[in-house]
C-alpha cells in the first residue's frame, strides 16, 4: 500500500463523491488532507471529522473555485496550516447535459469556469506552495473527453483538462512536479445520483459496455489517486489512466 507519511495534499470538492474519497484514501495513508468544499460545510466537516476519528489529520477549507478571487486565500490556509503543499487533487468539477440546441453561455461558462479555469488557477496558486521535492498534480478529468452525445460542453471541459495534463507535465518536470489525469467513467456519487442517472437506461447501458460489468465506486477511483500522489508513482507524468472498468464512455 502506498505510504503518503509525511506528505500535505489538498483535494477540492472534497466533501462529495469522489473528492471525499481520495481525501479519506490520502489521509488513511497517512497525508495530511485540505478538504476543500464550497457550499457543502457540514458534509465537509463530516469528512475531516471521520478522518481524526481514524487518527488522521485533516482541515475542512472553504472556497468557491468558480471565483478565481477565493483560490489564493484556500492555497495559504492549507500552507499555514500544514506546511508546504505535496499532492494537489483537481476534482471539483460540475457536469451538466445539453444538446447543441439548448446550449447557452451560461451553461458554457458554468462548467468551463469551474472545471477548466478554476483548476488552472487553483494550480497556480498551489504550486507557489510546493517546495524543492517537488510533488503530484492529480487532474480529475473523465472518459467523457472523447466525446459525450448531448453533452458537448461538459466533454469540452474534459478534453481541455487532458491537454492542461499534458502541457503542465512538459512544463513542471523539472521542478520534479509530476501531472497526471485520472480519468473516471461513470461512478455513483451524490452528483450523479441528483442528476438523476442511477437506475437510469443510461447506467444500464453504460454497466453493460464496461468489461468489469458495473459503473464505478468512488473508492475505485480512490486508490488510484493514491498510487499517483505517492512516491511509488515517481516515473509516471503527463499520462491521462482511464479508472472505468474499461469502459470508453
Ligand atoms: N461521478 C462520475 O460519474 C464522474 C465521472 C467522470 C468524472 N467525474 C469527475 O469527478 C469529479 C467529481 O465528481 P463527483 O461525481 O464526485 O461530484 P459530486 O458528487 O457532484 O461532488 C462535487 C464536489 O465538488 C464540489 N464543488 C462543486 N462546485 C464547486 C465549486 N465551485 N468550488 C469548489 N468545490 C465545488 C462539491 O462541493 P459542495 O457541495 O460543497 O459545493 C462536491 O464536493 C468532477 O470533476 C467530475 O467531472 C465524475
């Protein structure tokens, strides 16, 4: 099992879903975890409270990263907090349907100023707080940057964070800063049962092209982002791992 010991990792949107997860999956491991949330403070404050119960450390840190004014304030806190950053989780994410015909500059901008813009940013400002040893930039990105049908805008997001994976790696490597995209399928969260898709046609269909023959479980993705925020994942950047049972949508 990866040893995360030492380590100080913030993961956002970490007070749902798969966020949640990576965040007790760190801090099991040993890291101490910034939980970012933005509305969600009591299912926040649940998680980091399950984490010391277990003997872990963790702070609960609120920001809205569609608003890239809050995002320097979340990256100090951690800092002050815990000490230079090692392991950044881009994860907070929003993902809306549409077809081509109901598409607005909203739901455009909704899903680009979170998913894309306020990851890029967010890792700016946290690499200001990383030191000479460097560290793991995680992307939450999804199989849906092949193309998702009906959701055009959402799938955008996604194929823009593939390449920021891509062009970071290139450009953080010798600052021993490793960038890599951890790419979901489907996966039952609390997102995607409000977007009503559990028990939905599409789940079924998507359970019956995965090869594994289910949708995921956020501890699925979990000890993914493990394995990448340790130090047993030291020769692997700039990659974009599907975590979907093989399923390619
Ligand atoms: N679930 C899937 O099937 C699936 C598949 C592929 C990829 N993904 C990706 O995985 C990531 C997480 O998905 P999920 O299904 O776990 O989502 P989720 O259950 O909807 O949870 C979303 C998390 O993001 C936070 N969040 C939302 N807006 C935010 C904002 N403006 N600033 C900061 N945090 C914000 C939420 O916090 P608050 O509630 O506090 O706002 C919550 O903790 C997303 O990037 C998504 O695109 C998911």
């Amino acid at each position: 099992m990866s040893n995360l010991q030492g380590k100080v990792a913030l993961v956002t949107g970490a007070s749902k879903g798969i966020g949640a997860a990576i965040a007790r999956e760190l801090a099991a491991r040993g890291a101490a975890v910034a939980v970012n949330y933005s509305g969600s403070k009591a299912a926040a404050e649940k998680v980091v409270a399950d984490i010391k119960n277990a003997g872990g450390k963790a702070i609960a840190v609120q920001a809205n990263l569609s608003e890239t004014g809050s995002i320097g304030q979340l990256v100090e806190s951690v800092a002050r907090e815990f000490g230079p950053i090692n392991v950044l989780v881009n994860n907070a994410g929003v993902y809306e349907f549409s077809p081509i015909e109901a598409v607005t500059p909203d739901h455009f901008h909704k899903q680009f100023n979170l998913n894309v813009l306020g990851l890029l940013m967010t890792t700016q400002a946290a690499l200001k707080h990383f030191d000479s040893r460097g560290g793991s930039v995680i992307n939450i990105g999804s199989v849906a940057a092949a193309g998702v049908p009906t959701a055009s805008v959402y799938s955008a997001t996604k194929g823009a964070v593939d390449s920021i994976t891509v062009a970071l790696a290139g450009e953080l490597g010798a600052k021993k800063i490793r960038v890599n995209s951890l790419n979901p399928g489907m996966v039952e969260t609390e997102g995607v049962h409000a977007a009503g898709f559990i028990g939905s046609d599409f789940e079924k269909k998507t359970a019956a092209e995965t090869p594994l023959g289910r949708i995921g479980q956020p501890r699925d993705i979990s000890l993914i982002a493990a394995f990448l925020a340790s130090d047993d994942s030291y020769w692997v950047t700039g990659q974009l791992i599907k975590a979907s049972g093989g399923a390619r949508l």
